[in-house]
C-alpha cells in the first residue's frame, strides 16, 4: 500500500503518505516514518537530490607582507554588551607588515552604513592598502553574486583612477 500510495503522489514524502494511510485505515498498525522511508527507497521510489557544490576554502593568502601600508587585515571581532545594555562590535584594522593597529572603533552594528565611515578616515589618513585581507564575514562579504559586499565594491571604486 505504502508503493501503490507513492505512485499516486509522486511527489510526497514518507510523513505525508504515511497520514494519508493512517486516515484511511485508522484501525490498521502502521510503521514508523523512517522504515516508510526504506521502504520507499528500496523500491526505488527516492531521488538523490542536487546538492549544490561548496565554494571550498580558497586557500592560504598569496599576496606577501613585505611592506608597511601593502596589506592591510580588518575583522568583526564579535559582539558584546555594554553596561548600558547595547551591543557593541568592534572593528579592527592593522598593518599586515608592522601589525600597526590602524582603527579600532566600536559599532553598534556590523552594517555596510556603520563600517563605511571607519574606512573613509583610515583612507583618508593612511592612504590605500594594495590589498585587505578579512575573513570574508560581514560586513567584508555576503552570499550574494561573487560574495561581494557594498563595502567590498566601494573600495574597489575607491581605488580605480577618475
């Protein structure tokens, strides 16, 4: 019956057919949703999803730190709360050379609009890395085309001539 049902409902899972029997012989013992499901993939009546692939690690960085101001490293380093009851989060940035601590500004928040400002007056006063290294979370990337944040963009247009 659990077969004749699923080619029926192609589409519904062990849980829905198993509801759909169990209304319709209430006074019959059923088994379990798990041994449905074996029975259903016995059968042949199971398709392997797609799974996406994984980005995977890019790797170990391969631009050196061989000059003062050539790379510059940035990090969220959590959050915590303050005694007034804020969180604060703060953001770092350092000379990947010297390990010179360019910034530390506290933010009430990991958006683009509250870290934009901390990079403008680090730019402004130190000059444009050649690189920034971060660990790619937010507010340095997202899950979006090319894992690029606004931030990541406006840097890029910060540094292109005109």
């Amino acid at each position: 019956m659990i077969v004749q049902a699923r080619q029926r409902h192609p589409s519904w899972g062990a849980k829905k057919l198993l509801a759909l029997l169990r209304r319709r012989h209430p006074e019959w013992k059923w088994p379990a949703i798990s041994t449905v499901a074996d029975i259903l993939k016995r059968n042949g009546l199971v398709t392997k999803s797609q799974r996406r692939p994984s980005q995977g690690h890019p790797g170990k960085p391969d631009t050196p730190m061989d000059r003062p101001n050539a790379v510059w490293t940035t990090d969220c380093k959590g959050e915590f709360k303050t005694l007034d009851g804020f969180y604060c989060y703060p953001l770092t940035v350092a000379d990947g050379f010297s390990r010179f601590l360019l910034g530390c500004q506290g933010l009430h928040s990991t958006s683009y609009e509250n870290s934009k400002p901390v990079f403008v007056g680090l730019f402004k006063e130190y000059g444009l890395p050649d690189v920034m290294r971060s660990d790619n979370g937010v507010p340095f990337a997202t899950t979006a085309i090319a894992r690029l944040s606004k931030l990541s963009f406006w840097s890029d247009r910060a540094r292109a001539p005109g």
